[in-house]
C-alpha cells in the first residue's frame, strides 16, 4: 500500500551556535530519516568553533540541507528565520546536539494526518553529553491531556514538535510575539492552543534528548519565572474545561496522565477549595497519587526557602 504521506515535505529547522561536538550526529539522524522528502534549514549564528565547517560539508554532500545566517537574536529568532523560508507542508523542531529516531517524521506525519493534529510531539529519552541514557520523557497523548499538561508545563520536548505549517501562518504566528521572552516554546503552545490548534503525541519514543549541564532550561531564572506565569494563566483561563475531561483521563490515562489529574486536583484543592474534585482520584492508583502529591509539596517547600 502506497504511503499518501510520502510526497509531503517537512522542514527540519535546526538552530545552530557552537554546535560542532554534536552536530555530525545530529544532521545524520535527519537525514538518515526513513521519510527522506525533507528539506534541513540550519540557521547560523556566529560561532567560535567549526559549526560551519561542518555545515558546509553537509550542504555540499546532500541537496536537501542549506544554512542561512542568522541575526545572532537567540534560538526565537533563528526559529522565526526559519519558519518564514521553509516550503514543508509541516515543520519538524530539532537542536544540534540531539537525536531523533529513524522512524520519528515518518511516525508524526502518519499520527497527525490521521488525528488531524495541528501539533505533535512523542516521547523522548534523557541522554548526558556522552550519549549515556538517564531517564525518560513521557508526552500526554491526546488534546485533552495535552491541555492538561499546559496547566503546569510545556507537554513536549521542544525539539521533538512537528508542526502544522498552514496554522503558523493562518494566525501569523511565530516565537517571541508576547511578553514571555524567555520560554518562548511554552508560550508559541498555548498562543497556538488558544486559536483552536489541535495537539496529541505519538505513543513512542521518537527523540533523544541531551542534557548538558549548561542548558539553558537548566539555568535560565527568567525562563524559569515566564514558565511561572505562563501556567497560572493557562490554569486560570482554562479551569473549567480541564475539570470537565478529568473524569475521562483519570480511568483511561497512562500514568504519566493520571499524575497530571492528580496535580491538577491538588491545585483544584488549595486554589479553588474545590472538594468536589476529589472524586476523580478514586479510578487512580494510590501509588500514583501518593508519589504526585509528595512531588507537589516538595515543589512548594523548594519555592518557599
């Protein structure tokens, strides 16, 4: 049977500053895709070692990758260069010191074709700079527990997003079009999620992800503190519809899903004195909610002091 998602381009945007310890793999896990109708945009900033040694090789070995300079204005500048040049009907998220599974464009593609997705994201295992593996990401699955997600928290590893190309342009959107700088991925999820996008992830892991000791996710106060904010507003905004799906995902959910019920009744709790909510612990093992709860309140006394 003849794959319809084959002809479809996708647009790989890989932003890339100092990159060249990990770059090489990076470019050989998207090209070496098992869907190979891609185009690789490398957006280049000014670096200090041989990112563009590299790049130029590539571009001159595979017409499918070019580079464009950037404007040295951050990874939402570079991102917003790219998605304005790409001609993919979709556009698919990677960084240059990650790696993504042969199976990854070709899985989304499939998965938001037949779900009708206008975003999605997939599992993605936790990887050190030596590529030894320390844990796993789970992505909630469906819209609703998606949705859920926001209420605390980007669903998805940045780099492991596809992206509807015709619904970034519907609503002109792009990184870095409100006061939330810093996470700039959280906040295009919820700008696209409060036009109407559709979000799910596919059930398998499709990226691996590196954490360096220097990452910005790691350090970035102000990131930190726009995430903040981001969620109380999301939460706000959004309370009414989550509780109504609670019931559905707190039966049906994996266990990543049911600690996201549990997190959000805990808050439903302190925030909105809403007893009520409580009956929706009652299909979740208490396993899970014991482990979420204590999770919670560490996270608070860590806030506190």
């Amino acid at each position: 049977m003849i794959n319809k998602n084959n002809s479809l381009l996708v647009s790989v945007i890989m932003p890339v500053l100092n990159s060249a310890a990990f770059l090489r793999e990076a470019v050989d896990s998207i090209l070496s895709q098992t869907h190979n109708n891609l185009e690789l945009i490398i957006i280049y900033d000014n670096s200090n070692d041989t990112s563009l040694d590299i790049i130029k090789e590539y571009c001159s070995l595979d017409s499918r990758v070019s580079y464009i300079n950037g404007d040295n204005s951050g990874i939402s500048g570079a991102l917003n260069i790219g998605i304005k040049i790409s001609k993919g009907t979709f556009i698919a998220r990677m960084d240059a010191d990650d790696l993504s599974e042969a199976n990854r464009i070709e899985d989304q593609l499939e998965h938001m074709d037949k779900n009708h997705l206008d975003i999605c994201g997939g599992h993605y295992l936790l990887m050190d700079s030596t590529g030894k593996i320390n844990g796993i990401g789970i992505a909630p699955l469906n819209h609703y527990a998606c949705t859920l997600s926001l209420t605390f928290n980007v669903p998805f590893a940045h780099p492991s997003v596809m992206l509807r190309t015709s619904f970034l342009h519907d609503y002109d959107l792009l990184y870095g079009q409100s006061i939330y700088k810093t996470a700039e991925d959280y906040d295009l999820w919820v700008r696209m999620h409060d036009h109407g996008a559709t979000f799910g992830s596919v059930d398998k892991v499709i990226l691996k992800y590196r954490v360096l000791d220097d990452s910005l996710s790691r350090n970035n106060y102000l990131m930190h503190n726009d995430s903040i904010h981001l969620a109380k507003k999301f939460y706000d905004n959004h309370y009414d519809s989550c509780l109504k799906g609670l019931d559905t995902i707190s039966k049906s959910g994996n266990s990543n899903e049911q600690s996201l019920v549990v997190r959000f009744i805990w808050r439903s709790l302190y925030r909105k004195m809403n007893l009520s909510a409580l009956r929706y612990f009652k299909p979740i093992g208490n396993k899970i909610i014991i482990y979420t709860i204590i999770s919670e309140l560490l996270r608070r006394i860590t806030k506190l002091f």
